[in-house]
C-alpha cells in the first residue's frame, strides 16, 4: 500500500471530521499534499472541515498519533504535519 493512502485513510477515520479539502483549489484539487525526502521522512499539508461542536485541538492531536503509528509501522518518520481548520460546520 502507498504511504499517501495509508496517510489519507488514517485522516479519514478520525471522527470529527467533516471533509478534507484543498489548501488552495487554484493549485490544485488533491486535498493532500505529501512529501517522502530519501531519508523516509514525510511532510503532510492539508485543509479539512470539523464539526462545529467538536474540539479542534483534540482533532489534531488524534491525526498527529494516528499518524505517527501508521508511520512507524511502515518504517517511516513523521517531520512535518501542517493541518488548517478551513472551516465548520453542523451535521
């Protein structure tokens, strides 16, 4: 499996989230971007929408430990998780 779909499908299933959404739709419109250097360090940039009620802190942080385990256990290291709350909304 691809480390951009094992990183996608970890974000996905963090509840609280609504949708994932690109940083800026005049780039692109992969809502990810995902970088691996030589030495399987990978950076993470993305946009999401949360549930207007939910925590966004307690959002991240799940993603950042979800993350970092899917990681490991595919011999990779997290170097940088760049996560922007676009916006909420109720459901």
């Amino acid at each position: 499996m691809k480390i951009e779909s094992i990183i996608e499908n970890t974000i996905k299933s963090v509840p609280g989230i609504i949708d994932i959404v690109p940083l800026d739709k005049n780039i692109s419109d992969n809502p990810f971007l995902i970088t691996v250097n030589n030495e399987k360090q990978v950076s993470i940039y993305f946009g999401m929408i949360i549930l207007s009620n939910s925590y966004a802190k307690t959002i991240v942080e799940e993603i950042q430990e979800r993350i970092i385990y899917e990681l490991d256990k595919n011999s990779y290291k997290l170097l940088k998780l760049e996560i922007y709350i676009k916006g909420t909304k109720n459901e």
